[in-house]
C-alpha cells in the first residue's frame, strides 16, 4: 500500500508562509503557483490553512478559496476564520 501525500499550506493574507512552530513566518510564495506544483506530483489531497483569519476576526476569504478551488485537482480542505453561528 502506498502512503498518501497531504501538504498543508499556511496561508497569510494572499500568500504562502513557512513557520517553524508557528513563529518567525517567512513568505514563500503565491499558493495558485503552488497548487499548480502539486498537481503536477499528482499529491492525494491538499489542506489550505489560513494561520491569521480567526485571530483577526475574518471570516475565510471565499473568493481566494474558489480561486484555488478552481486550480485544485485534487480533494481540498480549509481552515481559519470558519465559525458556527447558533
């Protein structure tokens, strides 16, 4: 049985970030180029989180979401700013 590769993107504003244990981030670069990458390896699912829309109060950026969507050939998840109104 092959494993299965899932990166996880660490999404800040409009673009990627690399932490170590979430400290210092670092911009690395656009997450469309990205996916495009990972396509391209073929990965078996790809998890997009933004690290800074819940501490800022934001709600997820859907338009940004749709746009990777639309780029993602593969099963995408998201986290960050996602919260239940009861």
């Amino acid at each position: 049985m092959n494993p299965r590769v899932i990166p996880c993107l660490l999404l800040k504003g409009q673009g990627l970030i690399k932490t170590v244990k979430f400290q210092a981030p670092q911009y690395v670069g656009d997450p469309i180029n990205a996916i495009r990458i990972f396509n391209e390896k073929e990965v078996d699912e790809l998890i997009l989180l933004d690290v800074m829309a819940s501490m800022e109060g934001r709600a997820p950026n859907m338009d940004l979401i749709a746009e990777v969507a639309s780029e993602c050939f593969m099963p995408l998840a998201y986290g960050g700013g996602v919260s239940l109104i009861w």
